[in-house]
C-alpha cells in the first residue's frame, strides 16, 4: 500500500501581554471577567469619526522578541504598514481588522520553517446563539505566527506548540488566560485537496482537531471520494469538525494601507537593544543544561518547558545529586503535575521543598515509591515531604545500621540461599533482597537491599 503523507501548516494567534490595546489606551486587564462593553472607547468600537492612535512601541517589542526566539530575521529600516482586512461580521464594528505586514520572516522552530510573524488586533467577541457582542477584546494586540506547511503529523504539531508556549512563557510575552490563543491550520493528504480548520482555541485543541481532520481525509481518499477545499470550524466539545464555508482567496479581503496609522519603523538599533534584553531561551538552557550536569537531552527538554521549573533544578542541582533530580523531574514530577494539569509555579512547590524531597529520594533514605507518596501528599495537601515522612515513620528503614541488622537476620534465617549464591547462583541475592524488602514492609531501597546482601554474603 501506497504510505499517503499528512501536510499541515498553521497560522498561531496569541494575545500579547501588555496593559493597553493596540489603538487606543483602554486596559486589557480582566477582560473576561469584567461586564460585557466595559472596557471600550470610540477607537475600539469602531465609532464613526474615531481615530486610533499609533502602535505603542513596547508592544511591537515584544513582536520583535518573539521573532528572534524563533530565530527569524526582523524587517529593519522598511515602513511595515498596518493593513486594513475587510470583512463583515458583528464582532468587527469597522468592518475591518488591522493586520501589519510582516514585521518578521524566515524562521524556524522544532524542524518547521516560520514564514512570517505580524502584529494584528483582536476582533470582539460575538456569540452565535444569544446574538450579544462584546467588545472589550476589541483591540487587544496579537501575533500571529505563520508556519509552512512543514507539519507531518498532529504530535508534531504539539511538539511544535509546546516549544512556542515555553518561548512566549519565558519571555513573558504572551496572556495565559482561556481563549488567549487561536490556531488555524490547514491539512491535507499530500496531492488531495486542502482543508482549513479554523478558530481552534488552545494548543491542546490543535492535536485533537488536526488528528480528526487527518483520520476523516484519509478515509475519504481511502473509499475513493472526491471533495473539495473548504474551511472547517471546530467543535472542542464534541472533538470534531464541520463544513463551514467554501475557501476564502486572500483577495476577498481587499487589503489596503490603513492611512490613519503611520507604518511602523523598526531600527537594527532597537532590535540589538531588544536582543541584548531577552533571557536566556529553552533551546539554549536545554543545551546548557544538559553539559553542565550531564543530563540526558530529553531529562533537559522536559525541565526546560517551564522556565522556574528549569532555575529550580538549577538550585537543587548545587545541593543533591543532579543526574537523579533530573531523572525524578522529569519523569515523577512531571507525571504527577501533569495528572493535575498543573504547571511548577501553579503547584506551589519551592525549589527547597523539592530539594528536599530529591534529596531523601538521592540519599535512599526514602524508596522512589514512598517518595512518590510524599509528593502526591504535598500537591494534594500541602504536607511538607520531610516532615511528612517523619511524622508517618517513613524515614524508619535506611541504609546504615538499621538496614543492615536486617539483612543480617535475612541471611542467617536462610541458610541455603545464602550458599547458594556463594557457589555462583546469583538469583539466589534477588530472593533474600525480596525477603529484605517484605520485612522492611517496602521502605528500603531495593538496590541498596541487594548491594548490602552482597557485601554481607561477600564476607562469610
Ligand atoms: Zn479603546
């Protein structure tokens, strides 16, 4: 059977962190959670007579940072117009959107090419069953990320959408809240017709989406069934999509300069200025990382993704043995926030509480199972793990004396496997290292259990 290739590029929207809109200085802040229309002006509800003010500059910065991350080359010393996009519908009162040229171009992240990165504002909000339109997002400050259509599967696409948040999370770029990111993405099945999918809102709906999306176009090319492009909406509850309308060219927008704003300027001067202010990036701290303390790539992938979750392993890493906390954070940590859809900085833990808790981990004085406990304890309760473990009698069996009285009675009571492992059956020390582990009732270290049996019975 022929393998049919997945194509799929996307166009990423984020909302821009910043206290003020784009055209005017109505507050951003609580847009969602403030009455409907209560942060608006005549600029941003589009009043007749109304004239928008010019970009602030801090805004098309953080564009400018954003591009860089994403290792594309900023347009310098070029007027970058804002464009009028026409198009009618009751969450745009001037029946247009403000979109800029590219401020951006030629990028690259995860292996996919960026082709542009331009600043737009946010449309209102209209809802199609109750007909109410709000416009207190009116005008609030997007990016829009335009990818090729370098995507092969769904996963790479959230693989891709994962580096991009840690990106916008690191330089404090971008807004968190629900709603605050927008994906279009079109996919097709290579030589078939192309289908957007549009208006999908959040980075998580983009996998289910485009998964969707690629099952239902390769049953259809699979029985045989010709279709065309079109633009398909995504229904996040039901995991699906639906027709919507036939394809727009990108001239049914009639695109002009917008003459009340001054296009935009950006200096090689600025961008250094800008350039010089950004932190170091998960793409960098991941390399970093992984030769400072001799992780492995994927351990610093994993702790790079959230930059407080990268500076804590970095403070627990002078205090305890690295290659286990990277391990641990990675893999435990990891499992038990992301089973609560919880991020480090949400979960209250401090980098000392986790030192802490890898500590007793590194020094075996807890098992990885006991370990594990304490962690779900303190996300669940807030039970600060060494305490913890001390009040349970948890820290009872470790290493020194205590674990060796019993291996010593372990190998007295039985007398037969301990011969047998000295006349070369090594499956004689899993047995006694089980009979250690019952009688510590699991709160040894098992590879501690075995090393101590071995020495023990190296002896007799
Ligand atoms: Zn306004």
């Amino acid at each position: 059977m022929v393998k049919l290739k997945t194509v799929i590029g996307t166009e990423v929207h984020v909302q821009l962190a910043s206290a003020s809109k784009l055209f005017c200085s109505c507050p951003t802040e609580k847009y969602l959670e403030v009455p409907a229309n209560s942060l608006v002006c005549p600029t941003c509800s589009g009043q007749p007579g109304s004239k928008p003010a010019g970009v602030n500059e801090e805004i098309l910065g953080k564009v400018v940072q954003i591009a860089l991350a994403l290792s594309c080359k900023v347009v310098t010393n070029e007027p970058i117009y804002v464009r009028r996009k026409h198009y009618f519908w009751p969450d745009l009162p001037s029946g247009y959107q403000r979109t800029s040229l590219p401020v951006a171009i030629d990028g690259e992240l995860a292996g996919v090419r960026i082709r542009e990165c331009h600043l737009e504002e946010d449309p209102g909000r209209y809802d199609l069953r109750t007909g109410e339109v709000d416009y207190n997002r009116s005008g609030i400050p997007l990016v829009e990320i335009v990818t090729d259509p370098d995507f092969t599967s769904p996963e790479h696409a959230r693989q891709f959408l994962e580096e991009l948040g840690a990106i916008l999370e690191y330089l404090n770029a971008a807004r968190v809240e629900p709603g605050s990111t927008r994906v279009d993405a079109n996919i097709s099945i290579e030589g078939h017709p192309r289908i957007e999918v549009k208006n999908i809102n959040s980075f998580k709906g983009v996998v289910t989406a485009l998964s969707f999306e690629e099952t239902r176009q390769r049953n259809l090319v699979k029985h045989g069934v010709t279709y065309g492009q079109e633009t398909r909406h995504f229904d996040e509850g039901r995991g699906i999509t639906i027709g919507l309308r036939r394809k727009e060219t990108a001239d049914d927008y009639r695109y002009f300069p917008d003459p009340d704003i001054p296009p935009l300027i950006v200096t090689p001067a600025m961008v250094e200025k800008l350039a010089k202010q950004m932190p170091e990036l998960p793409r960098q701290k991941r390399a970093r990382l992984a030769k400072q303390y001799g992780i492995t790539a994927e351990e610093a992938y994993a702790i790079c993704l959230e930059q407080e979750y990268a500076d804590a392993f970095e403070k627990i890493a002078k205090k305890t043995d690295a290659k286990i906390a990277a391990r641990l954070m990675r893999g435990m940590l990891k499992k038990q926030l992301n089973w609560r859809n919880r991020s480090f900085k949400q979960s209250k833990l401090t980098p000392e509480l986790l030192c802490e808790l890898l500590q007793m981990l590194s020094t075996s004085e807890v098992t990885e199972k006991v370990g594990e406990q304490l962690l779900i304890e303190f996300l669940d309760h807030g039970r600060a793990p060494r305490a913890n473990a001390q009040k349970q009698g948890l820290l009872g069996v470790h290493g020194g004396d205590e674990l060796l009285a019993v291996v010593e009675k372990v190998i007295a009571a039985n007398p037969k496997p301990a011969a047998d492992f000295a006349s070369g059956k090594p499956e004689a020390l899993h047995f006694l290292a089980g009979l250690v582990m019952r009688e510590t009732k699991g709160m040894a270290s098992p590879t501690q259990a075995q090393e101590m049996l071995r020495k023990a019975l190296a002896k007799k």
